[in-house]
C-alpha cells in the first residue's frame, strides 16, 4: 500500500519556496496543522513536485516519517546526491537512533561518488562511512564538492565548498 504525508508537513517547514518568499526553516503562511497546505489547489509548482525520500520509499519505515524523525531526506543529481534536510529546532535528530547507523550505511555509496549532505540551516555536514565532514555555516549557493583522494597509498574522504564559483541566477 502507499503512503500518504498524512499530519506530517514537514517540507512546509523545512524547505526554502522561492515562489512564496518562503526561507528554509520557516513555517510556510498556508500551512494549517491537522488541516495541510491552505491553497493545495493553487500550490506553487516547487510544492506540487516534491515528494521526500520517505514518502517514495518501500524501505523507510514510519518512524523515518518526516515529522517523526524531525528531518527529511531527497535526492537529487539524478540520484547521486541525498540531503538530508533537518529541523533546525533539533539539530542532533539526524545522530539518534535508528537514523544514524543507517545514515551512514547508505554513505558507503560515497566511493561511487554518491554524496550524502546533512543540513541544518546553512550548515553542511558530509557524511562518509567512517568520518562526518562538518564543513560549518556555507553559502548555500555556493558549489560543494566532496570524494575521495590519495594521500600517502590511502584514499582519504575530502569535502569543501567552492566559494569563488559565482552563485547561480535564480
Ligand atoms: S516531508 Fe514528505 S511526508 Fe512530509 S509532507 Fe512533505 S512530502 Fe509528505
Ligand atoms: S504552499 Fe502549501 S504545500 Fe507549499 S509550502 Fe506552503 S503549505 Fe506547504
């Protein structure tokens, strides 16, 4: 059977909306709890698109449901990138368990060159199996580029952010 959001609502909250104004972090206007989204039917398209990794996923149980967890999960370039969006009201939601081990079970991906962000507000911190990355406060609209390099024989996990790439026009 499908799930459905249900009471969750959480991309309301944690989901920066260009078209509404509407930061990261920040309850959405329209949002009415126990009722959802105010103007569903006229909902900007940015809304209307998104669907969060647990909503789309068999796998994720319901303790993984958004406002459960107090984070939420979507991929992007075409797959190769899961941020891990979370509640800047609990910071640390993302290092409880059950979430952690799998969080940096899925990081394993990270030697095909998948890239596992956790953001709290603007800070990034990326995941590698065996080291977390915190990089602090960034520019989200600055490039971050992560992998792995040799250094001496070994492959080393490395994550930083491109500052003197220009912000891409919105
Ligand atoms: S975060 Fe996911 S489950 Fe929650 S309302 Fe948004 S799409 Fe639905
Ligand atoms: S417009 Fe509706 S769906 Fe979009 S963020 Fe606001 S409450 Fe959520």
């Amino acid at each position: 059977m499908g799930k459905s959001c249900g009471e969750c609502g959480m991309c309301c909250k944690l989901l920066a909306i260009q078209a509404l104004d509407k930061p990261a972090g920040a309850w959405c206007g329209h949002f009415k709890r126990a009722a959802g989204c105010g103007v569903y039917a006229d909902r900007p398209p940015a809304c209307r698109g998104f669907i969060c990794l647990w909503l789309d996923s068999e796998k994720l149980d319901d303790a993984w449901r958004p406002d459960r967890a107090k984070f939420l999960m979507y991929t992007e370039k075409d797959g190769q990138r899961l941020n891990v969006i979370v509640d800047p009201a609990q910071p640390g939601a993302w290092k409880r368990e059950p979430y952690y081990r799998r969080i940096k079970a899925m990081s394993q991906r990270a030697v095909e060159g998948y890239e596992l962000v956790v953001c709290i507000g603007d800070r990034r911190i990326v995941v590698f199996p065996h080291e977390d990355v915190d990089l602090g406060l960034v520019n989200p609209e600055h490039k971050l580029v992560s992998g792995y390099a040799q250094k001496n024989g070994t492959m080393v996990p490395y994550a930083m952010i491109l500052s003197d790439v220009a912000p891409q026009a919105s």
